[in-house]
C-alpha cells in the first residue's frame, strides 16, 4: 500500500503557496518526508488539512498494489 501527496503539491501550485508556508506550522523533515512520499501521521494532514482549509482527498491519494 502506497500513499502519494501530489493531490497536496498540485494544490499548493494551485493557490501559490511554497514549501516555506508548510514548514512554519510543521517540521522540515515531516515536509521532506512527504516529499518522498514517506508516511506522515494523521494529525500533521490534520494540520495540513485546517492551514489549507480543504478535504484529507485534496492533499493525499491512495496507490493500490498491483499484486
């Protein structure tokens, strides 16, 4: 099971937000981590999610496994 957070890098192009504005309200390496698709905890989308005022659906996306 995979997880991507391009739904999260498009909306931030979208609305022209940096990497910066993440890092003010999250650790640089929980940024750096989601920048490799790395797991986050709940709480951080949760944070992601209230900064941004958007759904958990517009910053992350499920990759099913192909087995």
């Amino acid at each position: 099971m995979a997880f991507s957070y391009k739904p999260l890098w498009k909306l931030m192009i979208e609305r022209e937000i940096k990497k910066g504005e993440l890092r003010e309200f999250l650790s640089g390496a929980t940024v750096a981590k989601m920048g490799k698709d790395e797991f986050v905890a709940m709480d951080v989308l949760d944070k992601i999610c209230t900064h941004l005022n958007c759904r958990i659906e517009d910053i992350i996306e499920h990759i099913p496994d192909n087995k």
